[in-house]
C-alpha cells in the first residue's frame, strides 16, 4: 500500500477515534499540544510521570498502533490505568482496507474503551434517519450518528417526511404523499414494509412501540385527525383520541410501552399532551402557552424533549419535561428555530433539526448541550429519528 494511501486511512482513524471520545460527554480529553513526544505502541513507551504532569494531567491513556495493508487495516488498542499503572485491556480491532473500515475499527476501539471506563453502551455504532430535499424532492436520507456516510433509502419523487426508527430493529416509519399523505415503513437497507391502510384517507406522523410490535399515527378515517394505534403491519386499528382539534404526533413510552404523549390543539393552539396507551387519562403536560410539538420520549421513558415555541419567545426551542420531577429543562436559546429532537438509545444525547446556519440542517448535541456538532450541509434537512443499538 502507497504511504499517501496508509497515512489517509491513519488520519481517519485517528479523528474518528478523538471525535467518539470527545462527543461520548462522559470524559474529558487533555489537549494535544501538552502530550510528551514519541511513539506510545507498548506498555514500556508508557512513563506515568509524563501523562500526569500538569497541563495532561491524564488519569488514563488509550494507545496503542496501526497496521495497514491493501486489504486490512488493525488497531492494537490499549486502555491503561496511570494511578493503578497496569492495562485494563489490551486487543485487536480488525476492518478492510477503506474508509468505512477505518471509521469502523476507531468506533469499536472507542467503544470498547467507554465499557472499560464504566460508562455503558456507547452511539458510535448507532445510525439517523432524516429528511433531505437534496435530490429534488423530499427523501428518506440516513448516515451514521457522526453526520458520515448520507444516501438515500427512498427515491418516491413526491414528499417522504416524519421518519421514526423502531427502538427494536431497522424498520423506519414515514409518511408519503400517494398523492395524499399515508403511512410507509422502509428498512435500514431500503426493504419495503407492508401497512394495510384505508385507500384515500389522510395517515400521518408513525411511531413505534418500543417492542416494535405496535404503531402509533394521526389518521382522518373517522373526519378529523385523531391518534390510531394498529400492529405493525396496520392492522386491527384501534381509535384512541376523540377531540373537536387535530391530534398528530404521537410517541410511545419505549420503557414501558404503556403512555402516549402527543399534540393537540383542542385548547385553541398545539400543546403537549399524554395519555394512557388506551386513550385514557389524557393530560396536558405545557401549561404555559404559545405552540408545542415534536414529543419525543427518552429510551427509559423520565423524559420527554420537545419544540415550544413559548408565549413572546419568537422562535422554537428544545425543552425536556422531567416526568418525575414535573419540571421543564431548556436546551437551545438565541439560535432561530430548534426542533423535531430525536434520542439517542444512551440517553445523553438530542438530534434536532434547526435553521440557525440560515438554511434547516441537522444537529447533535449531548444533554447538557456541551457539546454540538453539525451533522448534514447539502441542501435542507429536517426530522431526524435516531436508530437503537446495532443487534452486531
């Protein structure tokens, strides 16, 4: 393999790797320009004294080397504890000879190191799904959790929007203009889905079930758009609002599968609402005017991230409502428009879309809003739905 070939996939490697741990929120990277000089391959490159010394003053250190060919490329990776001075694992993490190999091989690294350090479960393997108007019309687009690898998964040259991922595999929920507005389910790998619906009457805004076994969506087979929840394929609909206003957007509770947040307008404007996954106990969460949309439950249900765009504010913004402690969090001020906000499976991080750059693009950002990363620039982009954990 040329060197210019070897150093390129290095590079990837290496920002990939540096990006994942920085983004992950749950560690603090010491800069560069303090890190001692030489090569750090093997336990005896190690010098404790240098990692801690004031500026780096690092509690562990990942490290370790590449090996490059045309056909593979393998990280040795290394996690080693300064204070303890011993390695807490030390293993290979092997990909093909390209760039998505080279991505792949850092995620896994990366992830390996945020299990050791005792964080869980890490989003670099994790996927979004969103809509971009880049090819002409509206599609179904998605690329990994970091903004790389975009394409299309549907080409219907008419309106895909309102994409949902199942929490339970790569099945993705979407409305489609047929020419009116109807419910389509596509997969990670562009397979189509069946959804029996009736011909000619309005479905709207999917969601799924946390089991994947249920769908959620607004439909106007009965004359006013009210929340449905059918199985899977749409069968055995079962009506579950009954209001003079327009009920749209509905979401599970992934954890237990039992409540229902949506929106309504029945109060005169669109505000947050939950109930009972029979329709029961309906509850209105925003109590303070303006417009809510865009409910989103947290994967272990304490949360719910929405758009409000509160009375004189000007603009929606995201906001979490603490479940349990019946209090709204601000996320996002004094950037445009923020909304759609789609979780992440760990729970620390909020896709959105925003308008901020002066055209809708996509946005990461972990919970504390730290952290932001601009994740689509080609044309407009909206609703981002991100995927579970990858099942391998």
């Amino acid at each position: 393999m040329s060197g210019d070939r070897a150093d390129k996939l290095a590079k990837v490697f290496n920002e990939t790797l540096w990006a994942d741990l920085d983004f992950s929120g749950n560690i603090e990277l010491s800069s560069r320009s303090f890190y001692p000089t030489g090569v750090f391959a093997v336990p005896g490159d190690i010098k404790v004294e240098d990692w801690t010394a004031p500026g780096v003053g690092a509690k562990y250190i990942a490290y370790g080397s590449l090996s490059i060919t045309a056909t593979a490329i393998t990280a040795t990776g290394r996690l080693r504890d300064l204070g303890a001075q011993q390695d807490s694992f030390g293993s290979n993490f092997p990909g093909s000879g390209d760039e998505d190999a080279a991505r792949l091989v850092a995620h896994n690294l990366a992830d390996r190191i945020l299990v050791e350090l005792g964080f869980g479960r890490s989003i670099f393997r994790t996927q979004i799904s969103f809509v971009s108007n880049r090819s002409g019309a509206k599609e179904i687009y998605m690329m990994e959790y970091d903004g790389t690898g975009q394409h299309a998964l549907t080409a219907n040259g008419s309106i895909s929007i309102t994409p949902s991922w199942s929490p339970a595999d790569d099945r993705i929920a979407y409305t489609v203009w047929r020419p009116g507005p109807q419910v389509a389910i596509t997969s990670a790998i562009g397979a189509r889905h069946s959804f029996t619906q009736v011909t000619g009457v309005a479905n709207s805004t999917p969601s799924w079930s946390g089991d994947g076994k249920s769908i959620v969506y607004s439909s106007r087979r009965d004359g006013n758009y009210e929340i449905y929840r059918a199985d899977a394929d749409g069968r055995n609909p079962r009506r579950l609002t009954s209001s003079p206003g327009i009920d749209i957007s509905p979401v599970f509770n992934p954890a237990t599968g039992r409540s229902i947040a949506f929106v309504s307008d029945r109060s005169g404007s669109q505000q947050i609402y939950t109930m009972n996954d029979d329709g029961t106990d309906v509850q209105r969460i925003t109590d303070e005017g303006g417009d809510a949309e865009n409910p989103a439950y947290s994967p272990d249900g304490s949360m719910i991230a929405f758009a409000w765009q509160k009375p004189r504010s000007g603009a929606f913004d995201i906001f979490i409502y603490d479940t349990v402690r019946r209090r709204f969090i601000q996320l996002t001020s004094n950037a445009a428009n923020n909304e759609r906000p789609t979780w992440a499976p760990d729970g620390k991080h909020i896709a959105f879309q925003s308008n901020r750059s002066g055209t809708t693009q996509i946005y990461s950002m972990t919970l504390d809003a730290k952290k932001l990363i601009q994740l689509t620039n080609r044309g407009s982009n909206e609703g981002p739905t991100w995927s579970g954990y990858p099942t391998r």
